[in-house]
C-alpha cells in the first residue's frame, strides 16, 4: 500500500501533526480502467503496449502506474514503494493504492430480469445466462443476482460454476421491474472489490417501478469504475426512451448494449460480451493533482499516427471521493 505522512503532504501541519498524533497518514487511490480498441470494422486489436496509450484527466496527462491485457496478469509501470508522480492531496480514485489491486480475471455480477414481463421466453433467458457463466474464464469470479421489484442476490461472487447454476435455475418470474433500483444496488456491492469490475444486465426493457433515476445510477457506475454492460429483449425497441438510456449508460462506462430480437441474438449478445472482457486492456494510475472536486473527465488516445485510426471505448470520467485518512498505521478502508 503507498502511505505518505500527512505532514509531507500538507506543509505547515508538521508541529500539529507531530503533537496530535505521529502516526496520521493519507491513504492514496488509483483510477482503474477497463479500456477496449477495435479496428473500423470491430473487430480488436491486440498487442498493444503501455507506451501506446495516453491519458487525460481534465486535461492534466496521466502516467499509467499498472497495465494489462486480457486476462493476463497486471504489471507495476512505475516505482509505487518511492510514491513517483503521486499526489496525495486528491483522495480520489476507485480503491486503496496497493498491490493487491493487481489481479488476474474481473468480478463479473450478472443481473437477471425476472419481472412478470419474462415470461415468455424465460427458459431461453436462463439458457443463455448459464452457458455464459460458463463460458468466462477460470480466473473470473462471478456473482448472479435476479429482480423484479426487490433484489434478490442469489449467489454471491465465487469461482463454483455448480453454485451459480443452481441460482440461474432457482429462478421464477415475478413482480413489476425496477430495474434501476437493483442495478444501484448491484453497483455498490461491485465497487466493494478490487480490480476489473463488470456488471451484465439482462433486461426486458420496461421500467416502472424504479425510484432512483438511471442517470444517477450511470455516475455511479462511473465513479466506482465499474463498466455495466445490457441486453434487452426486443421489447425495450417499442420504448425509444428506454433504448437511448440503455445506450448511453453502457457507453459512459465503456460497456456496451445489445437489444436481441430472439433467442440467437441473446447467445450472441453474451458471447460478444465473453469476447470483449478477453480483449480489454486493463490500465490505472494515480491522479495528479486537481483542485476540481467535481465531475472529472477522462480521455483515453492512442499514441502515433498508425494507431489513431483505432477506436477507444472506456468510461469518460468519475467524481472523486473525499480524502481518507488513517490512524496508528491502520488504513482507511474502501474505495468510490
């Protein structure tokens, strides 16, 4: 974990410090981000090196600190133990700077729509759900959660394939949807872990008994890093309004939405999904200083004129936490 005292952070504070309490430090938080490149055509492109990318913060440019590709294991860009190009007076970020952050596979939380509008087409749903949990790979650990009015957190995260199965099929159609509600609440438990996060949304489309409002939930979804992927059956089509929040919730957070006309087109929806997360470069960083407290942007290009042809999806921007703080050597827990 990088720790700085207090004291060297905010000159003047010294004395204070020293007679209040010596052992005060400032828990600093790196900025996690699932990035993926595709060619005109879609299709990915791999290979790529850290020195190829380049990334803005409000127009500040950041050094990447970590950096991996796929499922491959993250490496350490920089000399975290010495705390080179670190500003501890943000507290900003998605989780404590340490090491541990450095894991190999994402958390994957998978939301099924199980309201009463799910009953047609329902078993096909669960078809498709199962053989994408299959389908991750080993080093995922993958939480199934279900909603109609209410969240129902079926299994938590695990690697037991067998476990999560089992929770795919206990399912029953049910309630009225409210599907901001538990999207909200999906988020949060996602924000509880370290490294890639992802959220699959399996959606009917129809929204009436949510009260959070989905824009709220996307700047959630921003600021904890996590990229929330949808699909919908076609009726989510014969609401405009559902269909553009859809497409502009995944896009903020550098997922993707995908409306299946059909059973097909859901196992397709699903496997484009399985391919993105094994294509996604994962890179983070620790914000230079900022006195923005507000909404920050982020901007992700590539370096050299061979790779500006390619095109970058990642999520654009988050809002900071307040600074945390840590006594007698303990750290601060949790991240935004």
């Amino acid at each position: 974990m990088v720790v700085l005292s207090l004291a060297a952070a905010f000159p003047g504070t010294k004395r204070a410090v020293a007679q209040a309490n010596p052992d005060i430090h400032v828990v600093v938080n790196m900025v996690q981000l699932n990035v993926a490149v595709t060619d005109k055509q879609g299709r990915y492109i791999t290979g790529l090196r850290p020195e190829d990318f380049a990334i803005v913060e409000d127009g500040i440019l950041e050094r990447a600190a970590t950096f991996s590709e796929g499922n491959g294991p993250a490496r350490s860009l920089s000399d975290l133990a010495q705390g080179q190009g670190i500003s501890v007076v943000q507290g900003a970020g998605d989780g404590p700077a340490t090491l541990s952050n450095l894991v190999n596979g994402a958390n994957v939380f998978v939301l099924f729509d199980t309201s009463d509008y799910m009953y047609r087409g329902f078993v096909f749903a669960q078809d498709a759900i199962s053989d994408f949990i299959r389908s991750l790979g080993t080093a995922d650990k993958i939480a199934f959660y279900s909603y109609s009015r209410d969240l129902s957190r079926a299994s938590g995260l695990t690697a037991d394939r067998g476990q999560l199965l089992r929770a795919v099929r206990s399912t029953v159609a049910g309630d009225q949807a409210a599907l901001y509600n538990a999207l909200l609440l999906t988020l949060k438990d996602a924000a509880q872990n370290t490294g890639r996060k992802v959220v699959v949304v399996f959606s009917n489309g129809p929204v009436y008994s949510s009260v959070v409002p989905p824009e709220d939930v996307a700047e959630f979804a921003q600021s904890a890093g996590v990229s929330v992927y949808m699909i919908s059956t076609q009726q989510a089509r014969l609401e405009p309004v559902s269909t553009a929040v859809f497409d502009r919730m995944t896009a903020a957070t550098g997922g993707k939405a995908y409306f299946a006309k059909n059973w097909r087109d859901e196992h397709m929806a699903f496997n484009s999904i399985r391919d993105d997360l094994d294509h996604l470069y994962s890179l983070s960083y620790y914000p230079k200083a900022n006195q923005n407290s507000g909404w920050r942007s982020i901007t992700v290009k590539l370096v050299g004129e061979k790779l500006k042809k390619y095109k970058v999806r990642t999520r654009n921007g988050y809002r900071p936490q307040p600074a945390r703080f840590s006594a007698e050597g303990k750290s601060a827990a949790g991240g935004n």
